[in-house]
C-alpha cells in the first residue's frame, strides 16, 4: 500500500478569559428593539428566556489589558509546546478572527498590521519564510483555516502550519441588544503537520459553502439600538437571529452529510460532533436534522460537547477552545481516543458553512 500525506494536529492550546459575566450581570441593562422602543418585559423574564433558548448561564470576557492578539498568542504558545516543535519550522501562522484588536474604552477595529503578524512579532518567530494572515469568515473562520492549511500540506508546499481562532466580542456589543448576553471572548489554537501514513488518518474530508448572495445581511454592523443616544455614533455587532436559525437548520445537516459523504465515513463512525457553540438549542436541533438525513440512525447521547452554556459564544474560538479541552481531560464525560474520526461543523457570517471530518 502506498504512503500518502494526511494534515494531522499534533498540538492544541486555548485560552479561556479569567472574567466571569454571569446573566444577572445584565439585569440593569435598558433593552431596545430595533426601532429604538424600550422593552415590555422585566429584565429578570428578558433573561429567563434568553437562557431557555441559548442555554447560556454565563460567559467569559478578557481583562482591560488583553486583546484578541494576546489571547491568540497565548494559546498558540500553548500549542507549540504541546506540539513539542520548534516555532521557526513553522510554514503558515493563520489567525480566524472578525474584528482585530479592540482596546479596551475604544469601539474602532484595528487590523493593521494583521493580527497573524502581531501573533508571530509576540512569538518572535524570525524566519522569513512561516507566512502569517487573517481569515475573516465569520464564525467558520478557524475551520477554514484548518481546511487551507490541509491544502498547503497536502501540496508539500509546506510541513506545518498553526492555525489560530481568536475573538473579543465583548468590546463589539450593543449594551441594548439582548443578543449582547450570546457573545463571549476567546482563543483556542491548533497545530497542523503533514504526516505520512499507510493508512487514511487526519483530515479525511472537507467541505465548504458560501451563501452571500441570499444571507450576506444577517450579521451586520449598526448602531446602538438605543435611539436617545445620539452622541453614540459607534458600530455594533447586529444579527437576525430567527433567519439566521432557520437558515443553520435548512443547511448546515446537509453540508455536514457531504462532508462525511466525501470522506467514505458511516455515520456509526463518528464518535464526537465538535460543533460552533452558536445556541445551545440550535446546535441540538442541527444535529438531530442532520442524523435525520441517515435511514434508521437517532442522535446518540453524548455526541455533542458542549461549552456554551459555561464559556458563551466566542465566534471562531469555540471550535478549537472545545477540543483542547476534551483533549486536556477537562470536559467531564467526554474524550477522544486514539483511532476515533470526528466531525469538526461550524456556520456564521456571511452566511458560511463548513465541516471536517477527521481521524485520529
């Protein structure tokens, strides 16, 4: 049999923000709809609600002094070492953000010079030839990470790659917005290396889909949704989160099935579903459609780890945030063995879709 090249993560790290905002902490917010009227309902049935439906009990936000290039070279620090490689080996540095680096006080995204670049200045990585950019795709944008770096490796252009997914979405967040309590801060890093194997291991399968033409609109930035502000003139994160449900439930099941489709994997194979930590009840209702798309199979119990009820939505870092946990024995009930295949699923801005299927 002959040996082919497979992208295989050989280290993980992330870093989890120390501040902890529980929902009480928004029960003095004046909450607004979006033409500027002041909610009916009390804030203490605002927020029962609201954790009925995202499943969210708290999240995490970075201290005045970090920003999304610190909490990304932090947990890329963590996965060089876990790696046990040497940072100058390194071919490609991506980073999958939205908004850069916003300090603390300030609503104005900084992206020059890239956060990769900024990642690679604070690893003091001096060799010329390990590339760094960003890669804003929404919420998918570490795993689209992951699947360009699969391709820099699978070419032999390159033997290693990290591939980073940082956010501060706190500082990006309309106070009068209650879709302000989904957002969250965060980092989680990985380490990708070309391996040689007889047998299929690594990222088996990928797949992708882009549906701006019809969805592009429904993550935008606006104004505050409290009209009697007019000295705010900032920009805040704004969704459409119905459409943005029904969208995630009409297509991510069958992305996610052409993506294991292409990877010739039964769906009795997967032994975990590491999917974006967008809504708890979402995430529920995804999977169980897209178990729905296979004859005679039912979502098993424990397939999905879940972090966003305990660490919020932190966009591109919930993916990898979560493996390095399970992988870091820190997710009660849930592991992941040597020999099991994965099903990595995110959605998001733009509206985008992508899922990996991979064997460890």
């Amino acid at each position: 049999m002959s040996s082919n090249t497979y992208s295989v993560i050989t280290g993980t790290g992330s870093y989890i923000p120390t501040k902890v905002i529980k929902n009480d902490n928004f029960i003095n917010n004046a909450f607004y709809n979006r033409s500027g009227e002041r909610l009916p309902k009390s804030n203490e049935e605002i927020i029962t609600k609201f954790q009925e439906i995202t499943t969210i009990e708290e999240r995490r936000y970075v201290t005045d002094d970090l920003n999304t290039s610190d909490i990304a070279f932090l947990a890329a620090e963590k996965a060089i070492e876990a790696a046990g490689i040497d940072k100058e080996t390194l071919d490609y540095i991506i980073v999958g953000h939205n908004f850069g680096d916003i300090n603390h006080g300030s609503n104005r995204v900084n992206i020059c010079p890239s956060l990769a670049a900024r990642v690679k200045h604070k690893l003091k990585i001096e060799n010329p030839k390990a590339i760094a950019y960003d890669l804003p795709f929404g919420c998918p944008g570490w795993l689209q990470g992951v699947i360009q770096a699969d391709y820099f490796l699978k070419s032999g252009d390159a033997k290693k790659a990290l591939v980073i997914g940082a956010e501060v979405l706190s500082r990006i967040i309309d106070p009068h917005d209650i879709d302000s309590m989904i957002y969250a801060d965060g980092a989680g890093a990985i380490i990708l290396e070309a391996k040689q194997s007889d047998e299929p291991i690594g990222i088996l399968a990928h797949s992708a889909r882009s549906d701006a033409y019809r969805y592009s609109e429904m993550l935008v930035m606006d104004k505050s949704y409290n009209k009697n502000d007019k000295n705010d003139q900032n920009l805040y994160l704004k969704m459409s989160g119905r459409r943005l449900y029904q969208y995630a439930l009409e297509h991510v099941p069958g992305a996610l099935k052409n993506c294991l489709d292409k990877s010739n994997t039964p769906i009795i194979d997967i032994k975990k579903v590491l999917i974006h930590q967008a809504n708890g009840k979402m995430d529920d209702a995804i999977l169980k459609r897209f178990y729905d798309l296979f004859e005679g199979e039912t979502m098993p119990e424990g397939i999905m780890p879940m972090t966003i009820s305990k660490l919020g939505n932190s966009s591109v870092a919930t993916v990898p945030t979560l493996l390095d946990l399970i992988l870091n024995d820190q997710m009660k009930g849930h592991s992941i063995e040597k020999g099991d295949t994965i099903l990595f699923a995110s959605v998001g801005a733009g509206m985008n879709i992508n899922g990996v299927v991979y064997k460890f």
